[in-house]
C-alpha cells in the first residue's frame, strides 16, 4: 500500500458521503460523486442516476419522478436518465468512454436543473414542464440556469469541457452541434460568467442566480 492507494482511499471515503438517497450505477459512480461534490444543498435529495435507452435527442436528462411530485417535498425522486452509448455519425462508444472532465462536467449540468427545481413548488414544475415543451425561448433560459448554477458552484472548468467537447467534435451532427450552440451558454458566456462571478461577493451571486431563476420562470409561452 504506498502513499498513491491511501490518498485515493481517504478521497473515495469522502466521495462516499455524497451517496445518501442517491441510486448510482457503480461504472459511473466516482463521477457522480465528484460532481455532487459541488452541490451540498443536494446531499440528502432522493436521486436515482438511470441508464436509460429511450432518450433520443439527448445524451442526459433530469426530470422529478411525477408520482413522488405529490408527496411533501422532501419525497420528491429526481431521476438522471443518461444515455448508455455515445453515438457519433461513424461510430459508437460506451458512455463511460468519455473523457471524465465531460461526463462530471455534463452531471454538472444536469445536477443545475435539479436545483432548479427543488425551487419549484408542484405547479412550478408543472408549469416547468409545460413551458419546456411549448416554448423554444423558455427552454434556452432553463437550459442557461442548469449551466449558472453548474458554474456558480465552482464547475466552470467542467461545463467548458463539456461544451468544448461537443461543439469541437468532428464525428458529432451539425445538427445536435446546433442544437448545443443554440440552447446552452456557449464557451464564451462561461468565461464572461466566471469573470463576472469572480467580481462579485457571495450574496451578490445568489442574487444573480436569483434573477436568472425568475427569468426563466417567468417566460410565458413566447414561441419561437
Ligand atoms: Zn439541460
């Protein structure tokens, strides 16, 4: 047992703190830790991470649990369905494949939403749900809280690889390349985000995040 084994042992232990309430496929389970790492307000929410083939257009999803929606809100099940395979226009790959810094950095991301709806009373999410299925314009802004909370909660480097990862690869569609481009913050937002972060004192942050959250919510059905 040299040094190397006993540092990894002690970081695993502490990982280890981040599984309560959660349901981890154990492929994956070292990069869900290190992205639950970075969301406290998460340690004790009911969250099960799926491999699930039935998402289509996306590689990860988050989404509550609708039965559970009913329940007092510490009941509330989030799932995190995500796609077992990578595909690429020539080839395909096992998710967990991937560069790590991507998949923690796309957890990030998917964590951001629940975040978002945790703030979410049963109609809120109800709401949610509806304006993200109508609404192109609304999906973008829920799309752009998922990534400020990612960043605000230290993960900017993360989301970069994540963003960097898809739109620089060649073998990805234009299509889905578009699609990223289109609905997330784009590589230069992150930055200008972070900076603008870095500026700000931690009540000032919330206050941003605030803000972004009751853009999103307040959006109606503005199509486009
Ligand atoms: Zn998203």
């Amino acid at each position: 047992m040299g040094i190397y084994t006993d540092t990894e042992t002690t970081i695993n232990g502490q990982l280890q703190a981040f599984s309560k309430n959660k349901e981890i496929p154990k492929v994956i389970e070292q990069l869900v830790f290190a992205a639950l790492s970075h969301y406290p307000e998460l340690a004790h929410t009911h969250i099960r991470f799926i491999f699930s083939q039935k998402l289509k257009k996306s590689v990860m999803a988050a989404r509550p649990v609708v039965g559970t929606l009913l329940q007092s809100r510490n009941k509330r099940v989030y799932d995190i369905l995500i796609s077992p395979v990578f595909k690429l226009t020539q080839s395909i790959e096992p998710i967990h494949h991937l560069p790590k810094d991507v998949l923690i950095g796309w957890l990030g991301h998917e964590l951001g939403h629940i975040m978002d709806y945790e703030q979410r009373t049963l109609w809120g999410v109800a709401k949610f749900g509806l304006l993200y299925w109508l609404s192109k314009r609304y999906v973008r802004k829920a799309e752009r809280v998922a990534d400020t909370f990612a960043v605000n909660r230290g993960m900017a480097s993360y989301i970069l690889s994540t963003k960097e990862f898809i739109l620089g690869h060649s073998e990805l569609s234009s299509r889905y390349k578009e699609k990223i481009a289109r609905l997330y913050l784009s590589p230069d937002d992150i930055v200008e985000l972070v900076s603008e972060m870095e500026k700000k004192t931690q009540p000032e942050k919330e206050e941003l995040l605030a803000d972004e959250t009751a853009l999103a919510q307040s959006t109606q059905g503005e199509d486009n």
